[in-house]
C-alpha cells in the first residue's frame, strides 16, 4: 500500500481533485461540511462532471455543517443520477441542547476501491490557511473504507437512524483498526480506546487537537501516564476558532502541567490536525476532537494503525507543528486575569456542548 500525509489543505484539495477526476467506477464522499464557496463549488462541479461520465457519485452531508448549502446547489449532480443526503435533518424540539449536537463529524473519501482519505479536513475554502491533517491510503484498505461509507450512507435517511449498529462496528484488517463512535454516554468506544492506548504507553504520547477538553478518565489517564514517566506531550492551537473552548479548556491546564503533562500551543494559525501517536509505534489518525462533545455527541471515526512508513510522515508533520509552537507557561496561567476565571466557572456546565 501507499500512504501520503497531507497537512496543506490547498495541498490536499488539489491532490483529492486530481484523484476524483481519474475515477472510473465511483466516488463516495461522507463529510461535516461541504460549503457553497469556491473550494466547494470546484467539488461539486468536479464531482457532477463525474456523474455526467456515468461514475457512481454519493455524497453524505452533516444537515448542521452544509451551512447555506441548499438542496438546490446539487441539483445538476443529482440530475446525472449522483446522490446526497443530508443527515438528520436539525429539528427545534425540547431536546434541541444534546439532540442538535449529534451530528456526522466525520470524514471520509473513497475512490475506485483504489484510494481513500480519512482525518480532519471539511470541504470549504474556510480552512486554507489552517494546519490540518489527513492521511491519503491507496491500496487494499480502501475495501474497509468503502464498507464503511456504505453501512453508514445505507443505515440513513435525511430524518432517521433506524440502524446504529452499522455506525459502531469496528472494522479490522491484520494491524489496521476503524473505529466508528455514536452518540452515547456509556458506550463512547472511541474514548475507551484511547484510555487503554494511553494506559499502555510506556514512553510518549503526543496528541495534536484543535479543542482540549478532556473528560475526568482522559485526564486521569494522561497524568497517570506522565507520573510513571511518559513524555506526555499535547499540542493546541494557541487561538482556536472557537473561543469559548479556549477559554475553558484553560481551567485544566494548571492542573495538567502540575502532574507533568507538557503542553504546547501552535501559534501561526488555527491547529485543526486531530492525531495521536503513541511510544512512536501506533496513531490514531481521526475525524474526532479531544473533548467531551466529539466523544458523547457526535458520530465520529479513527483509523488506528501501527505502518512505520505513515508513523515516519507523522513524525515529519509533528515536527514541523512543533517548531511552530511555544511550551505553556504555569506562572503566566496562574497570573491570568479574574475575568478569565470567572468566564471559565461560568462555562463549565457547558463543557459536554461546547
């Protein structure tokens, strides 16, 4: 098989167009936002000239995350015979709190049975200038990828999951692992994962998310790890597109960098890569952030893998990220204004919706 890392969105809408346009039996495309910009109107132009070829083209869009993509913006793909759904319709009811957080956060492309993509990148222009990361796999992995897609597109309508069963099953081939998560407080299959990976590591961990807010197990796990001396390491973006989690998420840190949990905070941009790689020997490349929503609310999938040849990409992406970051300083947390305290209080009953 190969694998490329792509951390360079504009890299990796070029190279993802340049695949959909060499494709001769199907695209399948499932992802949280698909945006009426000019990233996303090169897609679905490039994905109608497809359908209009006879290529099988399905697409599955988050209802939350198309934004003002009407139905109307894939009428001539549709009218080619390629398919969209929306899923789960938002619908204002007295469970709009949790209910309206469950949403499709993943992100997956298949092409041919030959190439397929999972990590962190929507398709918007909104994200140029973020660093992202995905990992693009052509060869034999891409069969479990089209399984995947397939369960998840058929066990759907625009209104109802009738099936999660086909949104939870972890799909294996020798070393590789897909793992899906849905919606559910006491299952969260993803985060008991990485619990386990986390109480297993026996010398690094590094973690890269763009939100930081990890729930009491995920904590526990991460300073236990650091206390039996792990370099335990998590990257962030210094300022986040959402300000409120950077807000919060800082209520933590103090306690964190007391129990030898190193932090680091990306500075250039927005940090949007989602990764975790532990004792240099297993990754997990995912749609999901390190926070109680990704976890409790969202359906969300993980690749987790052992390939020397992706860790040693890995490597190279997480270096860079690094030389672009500064290490988090205690003292400049402790002497942060009340103000910010007082917001990060106020925000905590919040924290799972956030």
């Amino acid at each position: 098989m190969e694998f490329l890392v792509l951390d360079d969105p504009l890299k990796f809408y070029n190279v993802m167009l340049s695949d959909i346009a060499r494709a001769r039996n199907f695209v399948y495309l499932e992802t949280y936002k698909f945006a009426n910009d000019h990233m996303g109107v090169k897609f679905r132009d490039a994905l109608t000239r497809k359908a209009h070829a006879g290529v099988q083209v399905k697409l599955m869009i988050d209802s939350w995350g198309r934004g003002p993509v009407s139905d109307s913006f894939f009428e001539e793909l549709i009218k080619y015979g390629g398919e969209v759904k929306f899923f789960e319709k938002i619908k204002l009811n007295t469970d709009i709190f949790t209910r309206g957080h469950r949403r499709d956060h993943r992100k997956i492309i298949v092409i041919d049975d030959e190439i397929s993509y999972i990590g962190s990148m929507n398709i918007t222009g909104y994200n140029l200038n973020w660093r992202e990361l995905a990992l693009r796999i052509k060869g034999e992995l891409s069969l479990l990828f089209r399984k995947v897609f397939l369960q998840n597109y058929e066990s759907i309508n625009p209104y109802l999951i009738p099936n999660k069963l086909a949104f939870t099953r972890t799909v294996k081939m020798g070393d590789w692992e897909i793992i899906r998560d849905v919606p559910s407080i006491p299952v969260q299959r993803m985060k008991k994962k990485y619990v386990q990976l986390l109480r297993n590591a026996q010398s690094s961990v590094i973690i890269e998310t763009p939100y930081f807010l990890p729930g009491f197990l995920l904590r526990k796990a991460l300073m236990d790890a650091a206390k039996r001396g792990v370099d335990v390491n998590v990257i962030m973006p210094k300022h986040s597109d959402v300000r409120m989690i950077d807000i919060l998420r800082n209520r933590y840190l103090g306690m964190l960098s007391k129990n030898n949990v190193k932090m680091m905070f990306f500075i250039p941009n927005n940090l949007h890569a989602k990764l975790m790689v532990i004792d240099n020997r297993v990754f997990s490349i995912t749609s999901a952030n390190f926070d109680y929503r990704s976890f409790r609310y969202q359906y969300e999938i993980a690749l987790i893998g052992k390939e020397p040849e992706v860790l040693r990409q890995l490597n190279e992406h997480l270096n860079e990220t690094l030389n672009n970051s500064e290490a988090f300083d205690y003292q400049t947390w402790a002497d942060r204004p009340l103000i910010e305290k007082i917001f990060e209080a106020i925000l905590i009953p919040f924290r799972h919706l956030l």
